[in-house]
C-alpha cells in the first residue's frame, strides 16, 4: 500500500535552484554595477537595486510558501520575473542613452560569459577584465598593423574605419545584462512548470480534501 500523500509536502529549498542562484548573482553584481556607473543621487540607482532584490526574495518566499499554496508560490514567482524584466530594462536603457553597442544573441562574448558559469561578482568582474584587455590588445595590434617602418600608414586613411575598444562599462552592463536574461529564462520555465503542475494537482484545498478521502475510507475499512 503506497504511503498517505503527506497534507503539507516537502517544500522550501530555494537555494538549490538555479533561478534562485543566478538572480542572486544578478543582484550581487547589479550592486556592484550601481556604485560603479550609476549616481547616488539618481532615482535609477535605487530601483535597480531593489528591482534585484525583488527577484531574489520572491524567488525564495514563493519557494517557502509552496508547502501550502501552489497558488502563492506561482504568484511570487511571476512577481520574481516581473521584476528581472524591469531590471533588464534598465540595462538596456544605460546602454541606449549613451550610445553604447548592446550585445546580441549570438555575440561570442555573451556566450562565453555563459559558457564560464561565474558564481560570484567576483567571478563576473574577472570576465568583464578579460573582454576589456583582449579588446584592447586587439586594438593595439590593428592600430600596429596600419603603421609602416617609419610610423606611415601602409593604407589610405579613406578606407580605413576606426572603431573605439568598448569600455569597462559597456562591457559590464552587457555582461549583467546576459546574467539576467539567463535568470529570466530560468524563471519562464519555472513559472510554466508550477503552473502545469497546479492544473494537475491542485493546491492545499485539493491536497487536504484528498487527505480527508483517504482518512476517512482507511476508517471505514479498519
């Protein structure tokens, strides 16, 4: 006979959850981005923070009250995303309103930071180094190659285009801002499976009644 399905399942557990790991990584390193690049006194400062933040605690509190409400569970982790997304935009706004390159999906740079699954800030800063120095050791050797023995452009400067290596802040913002896409994603498929898993199992209501059936007919038969 299998085991009574327990009234209140295991639940909690947050921590383990990549989601859960990735938006703190993502807060960690949005504080560090804000005391870098961003005013004190600006209102944006204040709300990428806590729009950070915002994703990490709802994560966990959805995360704690799944034991009984699936429904609270799902609700907080839509409010998770909703929050992740209001931070993505600040990002992309930083970079639009000073004209700096946002990376795109297939850019190599965003998939190597995805590729090296930083877990710290620390971590995350090291790779926006090694972007910046490889940019502009690149630079170095193209602005080498245009020159002659006697310091002489070796082609006309009319067909020569000279892009500027990006800056530490372009790069951080990009990389933050593929840290939080990964996390949005992460949330999207967890919001899609607690709500599969709701219109399967129900919640505590449906839990408890079930709970009651299966009381109720051992007694019958005792």
């Amino acid at each position: 006979m299998p085991d009574p399905e327990p009234l209140i399942p295991k639940h909690g557990g947050y921590r383990k959850l990549k989601s859960f790991q990735i938006a703190q990584l993502v807060y960690d390193v949005t504080v560090r981005f804000c005391n870098r690049y961003i005013d004190r006194k600006s209102r944006t400062r204040d709300q990428m923070t806590q729009a950070a933040r915002s994703g990490v605690q709802n994560i966990a509190e959805g995360s704690q009250a799944s034991g009984t409400s699936k429904k609270t569970e799902l609700k907080l982790t839509n409010v998770a995303r909703s929050s992740l997304e209001e931070l993505r935009l600040d990002y992309e706004d930083f970079l639009r309103q000073r004209r700096l390159p946002q990376w795109g999906r297939e850019d190599p740079r965003r998939a190597q930071l995805i590729a090296l699954r930083p877990a710290t800030a620390d971590e995350v800063a090291a790779c926006v180094r090694e972007v910046h120095d490889g940019a502009r050791a690149k630079d170095k050797r193209g602005q080498n190659g245009l020159n002659g023995r006697n310091g002489q452009s070796t082609k006309s400067t009319s067909s020569t285009t000279s892009t500027a290596p990006p800056t530490y802040a372009e790069i951080a913002a990009n990389a933050a801002l593929t840290l939080t896409a990964v996390a949005c994603s992460l949330l999207d498929r967890q919001r899609a499976a607690q709500a599969a898993a709701f219109e399967r199992d129900g919640g505590f209501t449906e839990r408890l009644y079930r709970t009651r059936q299966e009381h109720r007919s051992r007694s019958e038969g005792a």
